[in-house]
C-alpha cells in the first residue's frame, strides 16, 4: 500500500516544481490578490443587499440566511489566499497571503461595524418569535447580534473609529507575529563530537557548516523533528544549553516588542469595549467566562500537583548526581536537562528503549492505520485522490464518506513534513466550514520525521500521539454538520467568524489520544518497518505505566505558561507587582525586591517559571517571542489545553465503561453528540449529552494517581 501511495505522487508531481504545483492552485502572488478581491466585492456586495432590505419585507432568510450564505461563501473562498502563508515555499507568496489574511480580516471586521446592516437585522432579531425558527436558526440570531455588540457598534462614532483602527493595527501586529516565527530559520552550530548521542537517523540528515573558527560543524536547525530528540539525546549539557538557549531566543528581537505593543493595544480596545480587561472580553464567550475562574481552576491543579512536582524534581536531581558522580546537594536540574534527564529515566527505570520503540511506527501506516480505526469508530470511508492538485509533492488529498449512506462528507489534505518557511507547530487549519451544502474541508499542518538514509519516516511514540490528536481535529471538522458556517469547524487563525468554543475545541481530540494506550488500538497501529510485527504487549504495558511519568513536571509547566497568557492579557504591560498580589491573590509572589516594582512581559514570564516549575529561564532570552498561541486564537486561552484535558478523561470513561475503544455503538453516539453538533450547541450542553449526567473532573486527577474526590 505504501509504495503504491509514493508512486502515485511521484506520477502526479515528477515533472512539476514546487512553484509550478502551487500555481496549479492558484497559490501565486497575482492569484492571491485577484482572489481577495473578488472575495471582498462579492461579500460586500451581499451585504449591500441586505441593508437595502425594507423593514416590512424582512424575513430571517433575507437578512440572516442572507448573511449566513454570504460568509460562507466568503469563508469557502479564502482558503487559497490564507493558507499559503503557512505551506508555500516561495517567500513573496507567503508575504502576499499574510497581506490577503489581513485584507480579510479587516473586511469583516467592518462589515460588523455596518450600522445600516444591524439595523435591518435587529428589526428581525427583535421579531423573530413570529417566525419558526429552529434552535440553529435562533442561535445565529444571538450570536450574530452578539458579535455587532462585541465589536463595538453600540458605541459612539468617534470611539467606533478607535475601535476599527486598533482591530486592524492588532490584526497586523499578530500577522507579522506569527509569520516571523514561520520565516525563522535559526540553526546551532554544533561539532559532531558535541551532538555524541544524537541518533544517527537525525544526525545523517544535518547539513555540514563551516564555523567562525573554520572547523567543520554540523548545522541543527531549531524544528521540533530535529530539536525535541536533541534535547532528549545530546549528552553534552553545554550543547543541549545552547540549543535551548537559541530556541528560547527565537524572534527574540523581532516579536519581543511587537508582543508589547499587541498586549498594550488589546487591553486598550478591552477598555474602549467596556470591559475590564482583554481576558475578561475573550472569555465571556467560552465556558469559563470569567479570568476568575480560570485562575481558581489553574491553581486547584497546581496544588494537587505541588507534592509530585517536588517529587519528580527530586527524582531528576539524583539521577543527575548519580551520573555526574556528585552528590545530589551539589546538583541542580536546568531546563535544558529535563527531557534527557527524562529519557534517561525511562530508560533506567523502565527499560524504555525511545530509538527501538520508533522502529514500530513508520510514519505511513501509522497514518494508514489511522485512518482504518477512525473508519471503524465513526463509520466512514477514506479514499486517497491521488489525481487532486496539491501545493507539494509531500502533501496527500482524502476524500470521506459516510458508510451508512455512501454521502459525501468532506476532504482533507495532509502536509505532515517540515519545510523552511513552513509553519513550525502542529495544526489542523480549516479551509471550508460546514455550511449546509457546502461541504467542510480542512488541512493538517505538520512537522513530523522525515524518511532518512535507508529507512522509512520513523515516528516517535510522542508523533504517533500527535497525529493521532490533530486526526481527531479533522473528523471533528469533517463529521459536523450545520446550516451555518458560523458554527461550523473553525477557530481564529482563519479570518472568518465562528467555531468551537476555545476551551472545548481540544477536548474530542484530547479524548481520542487515549486510545493509543490501548492494547487493540495499538497493534493496528505498530508495525516494525523490517519484521511487520506489531509492539510487544511487554512494551505497551511498560508505555501505559510511564504515561504520566512526571507529570508534576510536564503539567506545572503547561499551568505557568497558561497563567502567564492570562496575567499577560488582564492588562497592559508592565505588570506592577502591587497589581499582580491583589489581581491575583492564588499566586505565589516573591517579596518585591523594590518599592513599586513593575515586571516587563519577560520578567512576568521568568517570575512564573519560577514559582511554578522552579527552573531559572536564561539571560537573553524571551519564550513569549515564539509563543504562537498568544496571536493564533488561544490569546487568553491557553489553559483551554487543561480545561480540556479534565473533560477528555471524563469522556473516555464512557467507552472504558461500554465495551472499549472501538465500540461502534459508542462511537456512533460520540459522532452524533459531540463531532455533529460543532459549534452549534454549548460545549457544556454537547458534554451533558455525551455522559448522560454533568461532567466531573476526577478521572483526570484519578489518571494522574492524585485525589479522585475532586468533582
């Protein structure tokens, strides 16, 4: 199956250039500006009919169906202006798409801004119990007024001028953001004699270099396929420093302002919007709805983990002195020791081999493996379209369909492997919503291993989880089925409204990487690339029991940077240490070492890595710099990943209980209550209807072998 999948792209693209492949979908710099164009007068253009409509001739479908209709053929459109600033190989290509996203972005922003809009709309809203209107119908009607109050109609002229221009000054500000972190292509300087350690898999691919003292080095760039086992295998600390130090420097000079300015604007228009803060504005419209009480829930898992942070510390600092020969009052543990130290334990321990574990996982049946479990849980069919033009010869297009009925559901595409100038992180970006007819396609972004001398692309057991996360992403999008594109499968690192709320969106995905721990799902998905045989259960038990191995450590972490997104969008920096104590009373401050003390973002940053991981963050560098999620959607947002992981264990509970992983039944039931719905029902709402009663947090804390009391 595999060689027929690479013959058949070698067929398709053999002849082509990469940037003959992207013209082929219109991904060119004159395409791109036509598009938007066309985009921007056709969507106008709909909005001018709606206002013309007279208020005695107003019915919902020729005012909101209207404007439901026109953004989602707005939405459908944009995708080839959008996406190429995250895939394209050509710089002015990615340069045009930022502009083209921006374009978009500012286009909608005004069209809630319309007053002649509104007012037709809210002569229906405010008469719409005269008409039958089903339960999709009558949340657009709330959201759609919601989202004109949002973006600042009901305010003055002059302020609503202050407001369009500070949304479209942070709309530039998060593009340029985002795309200096995608343009980044830092890379450390090492010898081969300082990256002893490093799997000969990864180290054959590093390109030779010549450094300032005219010795022959190896070049590492700063992607996760090469990064992540670096830090794990480099057993030079004074090497691992300087790769940590460079990936925590990244865009430093570059975003380090820009961040600033973005957090000083955003807390500005919060203000003009009346509300007390950015993060008080971002979270009315998700489940926790207030910074209070994302705070309260931040700290309640920090202090159930406080003991096994401690005690996972501890571990790492003798394992340490053990290897250093020194005694363990001498030793400290660095970040940039954390995940040796790790695998080293593991190792130790539990006699976790990382390197042979990967040899069960080639890249491409995991991927085909994937497919057949999700196939199986949610009854639907994937069809390989081979004939499909796409941006590289790297990427794959699928088609769905229901089994049930043999309908069409949906495509998506996968571009899995890392390329300069390439978005850096993992994603599924959407490119059409649900939307009646109109059919939700979306594409999942990747940096995972490339195939080396000799061999297959190997994944590790943290890859094969990922895929298996941003998969669940895809059949979320592909499995929803709504009138609106508003409710559609979305989230904002597209321009168009709407999608799932942000602390939900991960909770089906998260849900589904436990069933990667199971023994049925886990022989489908190994497969060693010499022998064909899958893991061994010694193995697999050995992996389950390691699962949550330091966790104290893994999720303090997660819960400092989640902390530090909420502090740092609750006002406009600096942060006066008197504000933070009373703001923020759950956080463990130090004495402040001066009358008035005010903390730069990176100061905050350092303060929290601090109290909450006890690790000291080095000189000269900014991790908010290349903080994706602070421009992508997840500003204020970040804790979503946590919220979300409570609900997922709660979730997957259901089917440990009702016969397994890939009970049809279950998974049938999950499809319909909580990939259907998308956007269209409340998070809370889709988990009551799920479980059958209100969700609980103790399985998480059960899972973590910490208080299961906790409700």
């Amino acid at each position: 199956m595999k060689r027929q999948i690479i013959s058949g792209l070698e067929r398709q693209t053999k002849k082509l250039r990469p940037e003959d492949l992207e013209r082929t979908l219109g991904f060119s710099v004159q395409s791109i500006e036509r598009n938007v164009s066309n985009i921007v007068n056709d969507y106008t253009a709909s909005l001018d009919k709606i206002a013309k409509v007279q208020p005695k001739d107003a019915t919902f479908a020729n005012t909101f169906g209207q404007l439901s209709s026109a953004e989602a053929a707005a939405a459908a459109a944009s995708w080839r202006c959008t996406l190429p600033s995250l895939v394209s190989t050509s710089s002015e290509v990615r340069q045009a798409s930022v502009s083209a996203k921006k374009v978009l972005k500012n286009m909608w922003i005004d069209s809630y801004m319309r007053s002649d809009v509104h007012a037709i709309l809210m002569s229906v809203a405010e008469a719409k119990q005269q008409e039958d209107l089903d339960q999709e119908d009558q949340r657009l009607v709330s959201k759609v007024m919601l989202k004109f109050k949002r973006n600042g109609l009901l305010l003055e002229d002059s302020e609503k001028q202050q407001v369009i221009s500070l949304k479209k000054r942070i709309g530039e500000l998060c593009a340029s953001f985002e795309q200096n972190i995608n343009e980044d292509a830092t890379t450390v300087l090492l010898s081969e004699a300082e990256l002893a350690g490093l799997p000969s898999s990864i180290l054959n691919r590093l390109d030779s270099a010549t450094s300032q003292q005219l010795q022959p080095v190896l070049s590492v760039p700063l992607k996760a396929p090469t990064l992540l086992p670096a830090m794990k295998f480099v057993r030079d600390a004074q090497a691992r420093r300087k790769l940590f130090v460079a990936s925590k420097s990244k865009c430093l000079a570059s975003n380090g302002p820009v961040l600033d300015d973005i957090l000083r604007l955003k807390h500005e228009l919060a203000l003009l919007l009346q509300y007390r803060s950015h993060a008080h504005f971002v979270l009315q419209d998700k489940m926790a709805k207030t910074p209070e009480t994302v705070m309260d829930f931040l700290q309640s898992v920090a202090s159930r983990l406080a003991d096994q942070k401690l005690k996972d510390s501890q571990v790492l600092k003798e394992l340490k002195a053990k290897h250093l020969g020194q005694d363990v009052s001498t030793v400290s543990v660095e970040p940039w020791d954390i995940a040796y130290l790790t695998r080293l334990l593991k190792e130790e321990q539990y006699a976790v081999d990382e390197a042979a574990i990967k040899e069960y996982f080639p890249l491409w049946h995991v991927v085909n493996a994937t497919l057949s479990i999700y196939s199986k849980i949610l009854q639907v069919t994937f069809q390989e379209d081979e004939e499909a033009p796409v941006w590289n010869k790297e990427v794959k297009k699928y088609t769905v369909v229901c089994k049930e009925d043999n309908k069409y559901m949906g495509e998506f595409y996968l571009d899995l492997f890392p390329r300069d100038g390439k978005y850096g992180h993992q994603c599924v970006f959407p490119l059409v919503p649900s939307s009646g007819n109109l059919k939700p396609s979306v594409c999942n972004i990747g940096n995972l291993s490339k195939p080396s001398p000799g061999k297959p692309a190997l994944l590790d057991f943290s890859e094969v989880r990922t895929f298996f996360h941003e998969f669940g992403h895809i059949m979320h999008a592909i499995c929803s089925e709504n009138k609106h594109s508003m409710f559609g499968w979305s989230w904002d690192a597209v321009p168009w409204p709407g999608g799932v709320e942000g602390d939900f969106l991960e909770a089906p995905s998260q849900m589904l990487e436990n069933w990667i721990y199971d023994r049925e799902v886990l022989q489908l998905l190994s497969s060693h690339f010499q022998t064909g045989e899958p893991l061994p259960d010694s193995t697999l038990h050995t992996l389950k029991e390691i699962r949550f191995l330091q966790s104290g450590t893994t999720y303090c972490r997660q819960i400092y940077m989640s902390i530090f997104d909420l502090v740092a969008h609750s006002r406009a920096p600096p942060y006066p240490h008197q504000w933070l104590a009373s703001q923020f009373p759950q956080l463990p401050l130090p004495p402040a070492s001066s009358p008035g003390k005010e903390y730069s973002t990176v100061e905050l940053w350092g303060l929290l890595e601090r109290a909450y991981s006890h690790t000291q963050l080095p000189a000269d560098t900014n991790p908010a710099a290349s903080f994706y999620h602070l421009v992508m959607g997840y500003d204020a947002g970040y804790y979503g990943y946590l919220w979300s992981e409570v609900y997922s264990h709660d979730m997957f509970g259901v089917f440990q209980e009702g016969g397994g992983c890939l009970e049809e039944k279950l998974g049938q039931h999950y499809r319909e209550t909580i990939l259907k719905p998308c956007a269209s029902l409340d998070g809370s709402d889709m988990l009551r209807n799920f479980l059958g009663r209100e969700p609980q947090a103790k399985r998480f804390y059960s899972a973590l072998g910490l208080d299961e009391s906790i409700q």
